[in-house]
C-alpha cells in the first residue's frame, strides 16, 4: 500500500472540498482532495447557483454576510469571475398574510442588527420584473444578492486548488479512517493517507465518513430537482422566490430559465444516483406558468435531481469534531450552500492553522444535532 504524508486530507470534491483546500494550501499547507466518483458529480454540479443571503436563518447570517462580500470579489480568491452576476434575489407574497410574513422576517432582521433586506411595495416589484403576474403584492428583496454560473465555478475552484499545489484524485473512494497517534490515516483503495487534520466534506455522504471517526451525527438526504428550458429572450434579471410555493425561478446568461425551488425527487445513496419525480416536476412548471404567464409555451430542454444533506433545522454542520480531534466537519447545507463556498474554505483553513477561528460558527456544531439524537 502507497502512503502519502500530508498536512490535511478532504473527503469530497465538491466545492466546499474545494474551498477548503484551496484555503488551506495557501496558507502553506499540503492537501489532498479524495473525491469517490468525479469533482462537482453531485449537489455542486447541479446547483442553481444561487448566491443569497434574502432568508437565511440567523445562527448562518452573518457568516452568509461575509461570504457575499467575498462573491462580489470572487475573482481575486479564484482568477475568475465565475458568471457571478448582483441582480438581486426576491421572495414574492401573493396574498396579504404571506405580506404579513414578510414584515415579520423583516421585524426580525431588523432586531439583530441586518439592514441588507427590504420590504418593496408592487410599484417596485413591477418595475423590477415586469414579467411577473399582477396579482403578486409586494416582496422581501436584497439588491446585491445574485447568483453565479455552477459549472464555471466548479472549474475556476478546481484550477485554482490545482495552482496553488494542492492534489484533487478522482475515483478515491475512503474505504476507512483510523487514528494513529496524533494523525488519521485514510484509507482509499490501495493508497493511505496520513495527516493530522481530515475535513469531512462528503456531502450526502457525510454522515458515513463521520461513523468512521466515532461520530454519529443524524443527517437526511435531499434530492432536489431542477428544469432548464430553452433558451428565450429577457424574462427576468434577479432570482425570484415565493413565500407559499416551493420554487425558484432564474435566467442565466445564455437565456434559459432555471426552475426549482426544493421538489423533491427519489435517491439512492448506495448507488449514488438520484430520479426525477416527474408529477412534482409538474407541480413546479405549472408555478412558473402561474407567475410568468408568458412562459406557458417554453419547451423544457432538460431535467436533474442532485444529492445533498440535510440537517433537521436545515442549517449546515461547519467546525471541528467534539469526539475526533483533527477532524472537521463542513456538510449537511440542506439545499442552500452554494453562496457559503467562499467562506467555510476560510473556516476550515482558520481550524487548520490556528487551531480557532473568529468567524462565527459557534451555533452551526455537531454538536446540536448530536444532542437531539441522545435526548431521544
């Protein structure tokens, strides 16, 4: 068995693995990245891409803060400026008490010290997507949200990891984890690994490597769906949510419009494959059709379901093991960790290094979901 002498071992490719890496190799460290099928194969790849901070839960707010400012200067981190595009992002109420909703997030925001959201009447709205139907009222909207190009992001993370000197193998699934002294040895195939730190960034698979290093964190599956069209002329520029619906609604640069918003199709983690589920497909098509009445008649080009985890308050898992010392997790973003990307690298790197970090992660440890699981 070839083994390998490092300074930190990522578990997954994706791009919480990839910024991670990428964080600590610039800090002079030496890291693998071991990805079991091919990097960006499962959530990162099928992202929308959504960069985000409208909504975020407030335990993951001002980390989300501090990871837009870093999107809006994305290429200085990563040499590109991956599609990203400050259009802003929506949540649209249709009826008076999902306005009354919006005005109690808004309450809320607004009593921890946030400024970033607004509340727009449907004057506003209107002007800003002309396209929408007229019966929506008004909107929670942040003006310098936006989102990003996935696959261009992917690649962009992947050169820079690569520049800086950092390893990424492809097809190295981790078979075992086991403690030797003050380091960890990963097991993958024929080759181990021995370094001090391992970050878990597995995905929907974290919870598996956790098990491996005496960690039971209960986490769930999500299989979230997506439909690409054809490509239209202008429909709209910001991302647009709702408050009552499960859907998204966006447009990229070459024209299509991306459609989601959480529908769930079927998974299969074994197999590592995820299935479509084509009647809440339609539930979704039919929304869109319902607040851009002038899509009815685009064609549907394309349709995918992602794997991720999911964590039972739908916050992420981000800091160190409270049982496996040298190990951190970075998994469990529950549908919305694409705009985090920048930052949790930073995390991790700041763990790594020093030991500690100043960010604030002190409500999203494993420690929580690990506490609901024994008081159970």
């Amino acid at each position: 068995m070839t083994s390998y002498d490092l300074d930190a071992v990522v578990i997954g490719g994706g791009l919480h693995g990839l910024s991670a890496a990428l964080h600590i190799a610039r800090e002079g460290r030496k890291v693998v990245v071991l990805e079991r099928a091919c990097v960006g194969r499962h959530a990162s790849g099928a992202s929308a891409a959504g960069v985000r901070t409208l909504g975020r839960a407030p335990q993951e707010l001002a980390l989300s803060l501090e990871a837009k400012h870093m999107w809006h200067a994305i290429g200085g981190l990563v040499g590109d400026d991956c599609g990203f595009h400050a259009h802003g992002q929506i949540r649209v109420a249709e009826t008076e008490a999902e306005v009354a909703q919006l005005e109690q997030r808004l309450a809320l925001t607004q009593s921890l010290g946030y400024r970033h959201e607004e509340l727009i009447d449907r004057a506003e709205l209107r002007r800003l997507v002309p396209a929408l139907s007229h019966h929506c009222l008004a909107a929670l909207l942040v003006r310098d949200d936006g989102a990003a190009d996935p696959h261009r992001t992917l690649l962009a993370f992947r050169r820079s990891v690569q520049q800086v000197g950092a390893e990424i193998r492809e097809g190295q699934g981790v078979d075992a984890i086991e403690r030797q002294g003050d380091r960890w040895a990963v097991r993958a195939g024929a080759a181990r690994y021995v370094a001090p730190f391992v970050v878990n960034a597995a995905g929907a698979w974290a919870g598996r490597i956790a098990v491996m290093v005496g960690d039971d964190i209960p986490i769930g599956t999500k299989a979230s769906m997506m439909i690409v069209t054809e490509r239209v002329g202008h429909v709209i520029s910001p991302v647009l949510g709702a408050v009552g619906r499960l859907f998204s609604f966006k447009q990229t640069d070459k024209g299509t419009l991306l459609i989601g918003g959480g529908r769930q199709g079927t998974f299969d983690l074994d197999r590592e494959s995820g299935t479509v589920n084509l009647l809440e497909l339609a539930i979704a098509a039919r929304t869109a059709c319902e607040l851009f009445p002038a899509v009815g008649d685009i064609r549907i080009a394309r349709v995918w379901a992602g794997l991720e985890a999911k964590t039972s308050d739908l916050v992420p898992v981000i800091g160190p093991s409270p049982r496996a010392a040298g190990v951190i997790h970075v998994f469990g973003f529950s549908g919305h960790g694409f705009q985090l990307v920048p930052v949790t690298g930073a995390v991790v790197a700041d763990f790594v290094v020093r030991g500690r970090t100043d960010r604030p992660v002190g409500a999203l440890t494993a420690e929580r979901l690990m506490a609901h699981r024994a008081a159970a």
